[in-house]
C-alpha cells in the first residue's frame, strides 16, 4: 500500500459548499469554504432549495480552488471523498453527485463520509497526541452526541440530545431575542454584555439516561421569559438572556462530559461541531477537563464549524480501514452515526 494518501475531500451538507486536499488524515493542504449565509440571513435560517442551488453554483469552484491552492494536480490526488449525510438530501446530493463524477472519470476510489465522523476527527488535524480511546462531545446545528472513539473509525454512542440540538438552540433564541441568523456567534457577542446569572433558566436532566440532554426547555423557558417581560411591560434585557441562556447550555454540557468521562475512565476529551466555536464552552470545558487531569482537545474556530479538511480527516482513516463506496452512493439525509 502507497505510504502518502492524499485526498480531495468535499463537503456540502447544509450552507456551506467546501472543499479541501488532505494528506494522511492530518495535513491540510487547502481548506475552501464558499459560505452561503448571506443568502439564507434574510430568511433568518437555511433555505434548503437555496442551498442546494448555491452549491450546484460554487461547487466546481471550489473544488477547483481547493486543487489550486494546495498546488495539487487530479492525477496527484489518491482518494475521493465526500459527506453522504446526514444534511439537506438536496444540498448532500450536489456535493456526492460531483464526487462520483470525479472518480468516475478519474478511477480513483470514492469514499462516503459520515458528518459527525467529520466534526470528531477535526480533532486530529491539529493535534497530532490525540489517538483513540477518548471522550468526545460533538455539538452542532443538528446534533449533541456524547460519543466514546473507540478507535478511528467506531464510535459508542452514549449520550444524545432528545429533542433540539445545542446549536439550534442557540440559533432560536438568538431569533427569539431578535438577533439574526446564524444564531450561535450572535448570542455569544450578546452575552459578551450581559450578566450570565441575571435569569436562572432550567437545565433539564432527562431522568432513564443520565448522558442525554434536551434543550427545548430551556429555549421554551427563554420563550416565556421574553412573554412574561411584554405582558408586565417589562423591558427586555437581551444581553442578560443571551449571557444566562449560554450559560445554562454551556454548564450542562460540561456535567454531561464531565459524568461521562469519569464512568467511562477516559483521560482524553474532545469537542467538536460549530458550537465547539464557542468560547465559554471551549474555555468551560477546558478548565473543568484538566481539573480533574484528563486532556483537553478541541479543533481551531474554522475547524469547527462546517469544512470539509475534517472530512479529508475521517476519510483517510477509513480508507485505511478498507471501506470504499460504489457508484450506488447516494445521500442519506437522517444517517446514523452507529
Ligand atoms: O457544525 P455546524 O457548522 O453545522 C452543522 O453540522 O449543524 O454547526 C452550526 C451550528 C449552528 O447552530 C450555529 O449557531 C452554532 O453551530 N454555532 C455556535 C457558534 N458558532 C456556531 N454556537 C454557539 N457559539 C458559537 N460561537
Ligand atoms: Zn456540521
């Protein structure tokens, strides 16, 4: 087997069309990411005929920027890869589409990537200690996994959310308060001037498993905070509730983690997915990890949210673990992390 792998990896699960070269899991050489949210913003969230559309737009590109930037020719590239799901199937479709196209044309073969396996193996990009086994919370738009990787490619799932995701969370409130979208940087610039302990809003613990969240309540309770204000005739304070508001998500992802890396007797935890971006949680989580001795690791900002060198990433090390995709790939928007 060739020594040096590099890949052509391509992402466009939601709003942003990316695409990337990586070699041997770890080395980026280019990271291209063509963000839609200009075009979403006055919608205040994801269009998905919009998405797709944009990508169909951007996606050759950037793929052709990813190439150029990282002076790497199609014939010097090894492994085609691509995000398969979960995402938008219209926005998945375009990104997976391009992919079979090129290694249809080139023979090169073609990897299917999960998402999340993306977002959780940002992580080895810049930190070359991390190796399996190790805690990992993965928070994004459309998922809070509390996951233990077993090794590169397998993963426990032992913690879920119930119902929102934290980032979605995060982007009602901030749509609630009136702060536009994406919702998480806005909220957090907001808290910046609030006080976090102003409003004591509910940490929900969901009662047959402890590792689980659920973050309805508490976007509920910022609801009727906000109803409770206009009725009184009360002024509304949106620093203050976006300051308690990441402070109630924050603190009960870090018990959670923190729970779970002791029962499981883990000394390594990662975070990942765009709410890793956030830095209460990344600064949080930290502190409240090394406290008790276990390294902490988490990704760069633009590591975090959507790209596609984490995918470059997972894809190298299940082209090592000899999975390969036929030209029956085909997006799979609810895929299952296990
Ligand atoms: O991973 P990601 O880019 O896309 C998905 O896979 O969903 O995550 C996007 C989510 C959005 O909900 C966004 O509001 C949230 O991550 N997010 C943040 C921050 N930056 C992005 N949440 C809190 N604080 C941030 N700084
Ligand atoms: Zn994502």
């Amino acid at each position: 087997m060739k020594s040096s792998i590099t890949i052509l990896a391509i992402e466009s699960s939601c709003d942003e069309t990316a695409a990337a070269v990586v070699k041997n899991g770890r080395e980026v050489r280019s990271n291209i990411i063509s963000s839609q949210i200009k075009y979403h913003k006055e919608y205040g969230g994801v269009v998905p005929e919009i998405a797709s559309r944009k990508h169909i737009e951007n996606i050759n590109q950037v793929i052709e920027e990813a190439l150029e930037s990282a002076s790497v020719s199609l014939e010097e590239i090894d492994v085609i890869a691509v995000t398969y799901g979960p995402g938008l199937v219209g926005a998945l479709l375009v990104g997976v589409s391009a992919a079979k196209a090129i290694s249809f044309a080139t023979g090169k073969p073609l990897i299917g990537v999960h998402h999340i396996k993306g977002h959780i193996c940002a992580n080895y990009i810049e930190h070359e200690k991390l190796t399996p086994p190790y805690l990992c919370l993965v928070a994004s738009g459309g998922h809070t996994h509390l996951v233990v990787a077993k090794d590169y490619t397998h993963y426990e799932i032992i913690g879920l959310t119930r119902d929102d995701a934290a980032g979605e969370a995060f982007d009602k409130v901030a749509r609630a308060i009136g702060l536009g979208y994406p919702g998480g940087p806005a909220i957090e610039r907001m808290a910046k001037e609030g006080n976090a302990d102003a409003i004591a809003f509910p940490k929900a613990k969901v009662s047959d498993n402890p590792y689980d969240f659920s973050f309805s309540g508490v976007k509920s309770a910022v609801l009727n905070h906000i109803n409770g204000c206009k009725m009184k005739g009360e002024e509304i304070h949106q620093a203050d509730i976006a300051a308690s508001f990441q402070k109630a998500v924050v603190e009960v992802l870090i018990e959670h983690s923190l729970m779970a890396v002791k029962e499981y007797q883990l000394n390594q935890f990662a975070l990942a997915g765009g709410v890793a971006a956030n830095t209460a949680l990344r600064e949080g989580m930290k502190t409240a990890m090394e406290a008790i001795g276990v390294r902490f690791y988490c990704p760069s900002m633009v590591l975090c949210t959507d790209n596609a060198a984490m995918i470059g990433a997972a894809a190298y090390y299940e082209y090592q673990a000899g999975v390969r995709a036929g030209w029956d790939l085909n997006a799979v928007p609810n895929l299952k992390l296990v």
